[in-house]
C-alpha cells in the first residue's frame, strides 16, 4: 500500500484525496489531516452563513471520507505537533491543502486601531471559527466600512445590513446573530480603488443586495463610464456592472444603505484609540488601469472597518514559501521530492471553491506518475503517525468523532437552522467526552 498524507480538509484537500483515490484505486490509504476536529475548512469557516446551497458541497466530501482507504485525522497542527520532515517519514508524499487563511496587511497608518479588522476574522467570528469567537467587533456605531471589491467584501456588508430574520435557515452562530441584531450600524461603504469595470463582485452575489429587507445598494452615476464601454467586458462582469446600474438608479426608501465609494483609495485610518474615520484619496485610473492617486483626499466615517484585499498562506517551517504571494513556492503544485501543495496554498487566493477540483486532480496525476501503485510498502502512515502523536500526548480525532460533532451541533440548533455550531475547540472534544 502507498500512504498519502493530505493536511487540511477544505475543498482543496478533499477534491485531491478523492483524485489520490481514484488513481490508485484500492492500492493506497490517504489521511486528511487537520488542526481541528471539523472538516471542510472554507466550506464551514468561510462560507457566508445565510448561503446553504454552496456548503452542500460537503456532502460530495462525506462520500470522499466514507470511501475504502480515506481517513480523517483530526486536532492535529502540522509545524507543531508534527513537522512535515516527519510526515515524509511516515508517507510516500505529502500535500499541503492548507488555505490561505491570514489577511494581508493594507500597510497604511492607523489599520491597527482597534474597530479594524480582517475579513477572515470578520468572516470567522459570525461563522464561528474558534480562532475569532471572542472578536467582539464594535457594532455601536452609525457607520462601517469595508476595503475591497470582492465577494467577500459583499459577504460582510450584507451581513451587516440584515435583519434578524433574514438569517432563518443560515447557519450564524448565535454569539454574532444576537450581537448584529442589536447593531447601530446604519451605513456600510465598500471602499475600492478603482471604478465598477475592476470589480470582483460575481452576478449572484451583487443581485442579492437588492433584495434585502431593510438596506439599499447606492453608487453615484457618475462613476461609471459611457454605457458603451461596457460591451468589451467579459459577460459575467458586464452582469455585474449591470446590477451596479440599477442600483445607481434607485431612489433612497431604506432605513439602511450600503455605498459603493469607487476611485478611493485608503492612505490611513483615524481616530482616537480606536477607529473613527477612513482618509481616502481620490483616484483616476490611467491607460492601463491602474489608480492613480489626484492628490483630492476626503473622510470616510467608520468606527467598524473591515478589511478584505486578499488572504496569504501561513508559512510551515522547513517548507520553502513565497513570501510575495503569500503562499509556498512551487512549479505546478511541487514544492520538492515527494512534497506538494495544492488550493490556494499553491496559487493564491484565487478562483472559487470549484476551481480546486481540477487543480487537486492535476496534482493527484503528477504524483501517480511519480510515484506509481505497488512499490515496497515501507512507510508506516497513519499507524506511524498516530503512535507518534500519542507519545506527545495529541489527542487525534476521526470521522465518526466529527459525525458525533455534527449530530450534537444540529441538535442544538436553533428553529429554522440547520445547526448551531460549537465555537471552542474543548467544546468539540466535550461532545465526544474527551
């Protein structure tokens, strides 16, 4: 048997477990490792709450983990319980499906203020990641502001703007859905640099915006180009920058609104000891695109300012990285012999939660030609790893320890919702009695 070793189990992990799998059919055994008891990393952490039909992936995944030969090996941190020098011991390769889970750093005056936040904090304080379940973003003023121009930044604007019962059958952690209920936030601004043709807001998302109950979308007319500079656009963004249109032509009749602030761009963060205001420049775009600052600079106020221009890889020690792109340096997803990454630890944050299953496949296939079915049996695997961890006092967790999880989560789940999640790791371990 070939031993596999996959660490992290977000879509990127498994679509490369499933690809591993088929390639060598019965032949090998593929551990999903991960630092927590819960699969799915984006899927659960990442995910807005109130959209259930994209988590329903995870049941592609459940048949994955159900398949001969795939295990989950949970509450394990690899780089700390066990180095990946170790892990090669123990298997004939390695694949790094680790994500991209830190934000990146706007490096401007004042973004570390407290009010100011990350999006993947943000994101993992209402989706109840364990690492952000104490946030405590500050909801108590009339305006919050959001920098970037992307899905996520759609994410966390409208979750800012909801209603309580807007959240029925989303999975937000009650923690967030009491604190947000309870909000003043009247104004969300979406602050980008550029103007609505560089925007990477997809159709479906902006759409939604229309619909919600109490907040209304609201761009200025004059930041857009003639109509006819539109047609060159590829069909998705010539979508959105309809809907952006449309907003632009409604009439005020919400007690809430979220404001697109285009040609804008952040030089600092105000306030006194904490967040108060956004200084902005204006901004042009030249022949190729890019903004360029005017020199013209005006406030935002915002005592919530949520971040949310890109994510990086967390560096693993012994592993070369790629401290530019935020992710670890390889050529087609090789990092080095019988190493590999895939998902966004190999590209970047890029692409949806689709666009991994290609990439895990294309790496499954280098490593089958590498590495072919048959070979001496020498590695140990997930017996080798397992002996190792108990030594070191890690408790290790499996798939039926996360179908007990999500038996307790549901259960406890409030009307209408499909579960209310555990936010603290010793809560996990506390439904499985450990």
């Amino acid at each position: 048997m070939r031993h596999f070793a996959v660490v992290g189990s977000g879509p990127a992990g498994f679509y490369t477990a499933e690809a591993l799998a088929k390639a060598y059919e019965d032949q090998a055994r593929i551990d999903i490792i991960d630092r927590y008891s819960v699969p799915y990393g984006l899927i659960r952490f990442g995910v807005a709450p109130d959209h259930q039909s994209l988590k329903a992936v995870a049941k592609r995944y459940d048949k994955v983990a159900d398949g001969s030969g795939v295990d989950f090996i949970g509450n394990v941190t690899v780089g700390s319980d066990v180095a990946v020098a170790e892990l090669l011991d123990l298997y004939d390769a390695v694949i790094l499906a680790t994500g991209a889970p830190h934000d990146r750093k706007l490096g401007i005056p004042g973004e570390d203020l407290p009010g100011v936040v990350g999006s993947a904090e943000f994101v993992g304080w209402y989706n109840g990641h364990p690492d952000f379940a104490d946030l405590d973003p500050p909801l108590g003023g009339q305006s919050a502001a959001v920098i970037g121009v992307g899905n996520v930044a759609l994410d966390c604007a409208r979750i800012l703007s909801k209603t309580r019962h807007e959240f029925e059958g989303s999975d937000i952690v009650g923690h967030a859905l009491d604190a947000l209920e309870n909000s003043a936030i009247k104004t969300v601004t979406i602050v980008g640099r550029r103007g609505p043709h560089q925007i990477a807001m997809t159709p479906k998302e902006l759409g939604e915006l229309a619909h919600l109950e109490v907040a209304l979308p609201v761009i200025e007319p004059a930041d857009f180009p003639p109509l006819e500079a539109d047609e060159p656009l590829d069909p998705g963004l010539r979508k959105s920058v309809g809907l952006l249109r449309g907003f632009a032509a409604l009439e005020a009749s919400k007690p809430k609104s979220i404001v697109f602030d285009f040609f804008a761009k952040p030089v600092a963060i105000e306030g006194a000891g904490k967040a108060e205001q956004i200084i902005v420049e204006r901004t042009r775009l030249d022949d190729n695109g890019a903004a360029l600052g005017t020199g013209e600079t005006y406030a935002v106020p915002a005592s919530l300012v949520v971040t949310a221009i890109g994510y990086s890889t967390p560096p693993i020690d012994g592993v070369p990285y790629d401290d530019r792109g935020g992710k670890f340096l390889n050529a087609s997803g090789k990092i080095d012999d019988r190493l590999y990454c895939v998902g966004w630890a190999r590209r970047g944050p890029s692409g949806t939660i689709g666009t991994n299953r290609p990439d895990g496949y294309e790496v499954a296939e280098q490593i089958a030609a590498a590495i072919p079915p048959g070979g001496s049996g020498a590695r140990k695997g997930a017996e080798g790893l397992k002996a190792l961890l108990g030594g070191r006092g890690v408790m290790v967790t499996d798939y039926e320890d996360w179908r007990r999880i999500e038996e307790t989560e549901a259960a406890n789940a409030r009307p209408g919702s499909p579960r209310e999640k555990f936010v603290r790791v010793d809560h996990w371990l506390g439904a499985l009695d450990r």
